[in-house]
C-alpha cells in the first residue's frame, strides 16, 4: 500500500523536482534471521523478523512504455522499455527493476510506463535481505500505479522469481515473504513448504540488537548457488534409499545417522 507522503517529505520533494510529478511513496523493510539458515530452500521452518530499515520507492505514472528509474544509493538513472525488459543478468542494481517488471508482464500483467526514485536503506550485502526490500517496494509501486491487483503472496513468489531468473541468485523464499508480511514489534514464524505462517509477539523487555560486521557478502556470485545445489544432490542421493524424501526437511534423525557418508558436509548440516 501506498504510505502517506507526509512523512517521506523529502523524497517526494526529491523526486518532483527530479520528474517533474507528485509522487506515492512505497516503501518494503528488510529483515534479521533468528532461526532456520538455508532451511528455506529445503522445505523447512525459519523464523525471521522485519527491521526498521526500508527501500523507499517514489512512484508516478508515464504517458508511454518507458521504465526510468534513479538510484539514491548508487548515482545512476536507468531507463527500460517494457515492450523489452527480459535478458540475462548484468550484475547492476538495475536488474532488480528491469527483472521486477519482466516477471510481472510475464505472468499476465501488464504494467504502464512508470518514473521511480529509490532510497535505500538497508546495508548492501549485510545479510538483512536489501535485494528482496528493492524487489518488493518496486513490485508494490509498479502494480500499484498500474492499477493491477496481484495478490500479496502471488507478488511474494513473483519477486522470488525476479531473484532466480534476473538477479540469478536461487534464493528460498524467506526474505521475500517476510518483507512482505512482517509486522512491527513480532518474529514470523514461516512453513517454508505450506508457506502457513503466523506472528509471534517479541516481548517488551525483549530488543533485537543487530550488528553490521562490515563483512560483505554477494549472494549472485556463486557460494549460496552452491549450497544450494549441494542440498539438491543430497536429496537425490538419498532418495535412493528414501523414495518418500522430497526434500532435506523430510530426513529423520535416524536415516540421517544410517546414510549421511552419501551427502556432502554442507547438505548434512
């Protein structure tokens, strides 16, 4: 949903004097992990928490088929046709957008030409999921001023899907579910298989103190692609002792003291 203007007077002043346009402010929180690391691309349980800190979109609607953006953070503007946003990853910022808006016109909705200013302020490769944050408030503005209403869970899966097919990164879909229904002051305790969830109230006497190390880290470039491959041989491999196994949730302890010399470290952890 849109959020009121008022409080993000600067940004929407920003991008007036920038397109010319009043802008709606969209904005999607990033997010700490509690429990459940890699467990959500292999069907299990992970309870995540939204943070205070945001990508804000400012949004407005074009007369023609021309995405122009403009990133804060990085000092660059793009500009995309939507008759020709599909193509390979390029390891730019722009990917996000240019594969937000392919994924939405290829599940069937069509979208308008669109200006957005972005303000980022979730800590780039810090682990608190500013790539699903951009992915989701662009996602948020781009149908909301198309006038094109996709389901809140539809638009979670849709951005996990601009993730693999345009960021190229084969994320679980934690961080996009949890930008999308995280909820101030509760953990979200998320079934990564039903995608059932529920809020859990954080108590009052209780804070989340997150820490940026300052180690970065690049989900694209291949590491997490790799783990992840690592858990799908692992369940190939036990499958052949396990036909019932659909995934590394399915393992019960006891198969997995019988077989784990079959998988690798990484899947058995």
């Amino acid at each position: 949903m849109p959020i009121a203007a008022t409080s993000t007077l600067s940004l929407a002043e920003r991008f007036q004097e920038m397109f010319g346009s009043k802008p709606l402010i969209f904005r999607a929180p990033g997010r700490v992990n509690l429990i459940g690391e890699h467990t959500d691309y292999n069907d299990g349980f992970v309870m995540p928490a939204a943070i205070g800190y945001y990508t804000w979109v400012a949004a407005a609607q074009r007369n023609d088929r021309t995405v122009e953006a403009y990133s804060e953070r990085f000092q660059e503007k793009m500009t995309l046709s939507l008759d020709e946003p599909s193509g390979p990853p390029k390891r730019h910022w722009s990917d996000f957008i240019r594969g937000t808006a392919a994924t939405l016109q290829a599940e069937g909705h069509m979208l308008s030409g669109i200006d957005l200013l972005i303000e980022g302020e979730v800590p780039l490769g810090a682990g608190l999921s500013s790539s699903a944050s951009l992915e989701m408030a662009t996602a948020l503005a781009m149908t909301s001023i198309s006038g094109v209403n996709v389901d809140r869970l539809e638009l979670v899966k849709l951005c996990q899907k601009t993730e693999h097919q345009y960021v190229g990164t084969l994320c679980g879909i934690m961080d996009q579910f949890v930008s999308a229904f995280g909820k101030a002051g509760h953990a979200l305790m998320l079934d990564c298989r039903s995608l059932e969830y529920k809020t859990l109230p954080i108590p009052s006497n209780v804070r989340l103190v997150v820490c940026n190390s300052m180690v970065k880290h690049e989900l694209a470039s291949g590491e997490y692609n790799r783990r992840r491959a690592d858990c799908a041989q692992g369940v190939k491999l036990l499958r052949m002792h396990l036909p019932d196994v659909l995934a590394l949730r399915d393992v019960e302890i006891k198969d997995l003291e019988r077989l784990r010399g079959m998988i690798s470290k990484c899947a058995e952890h």
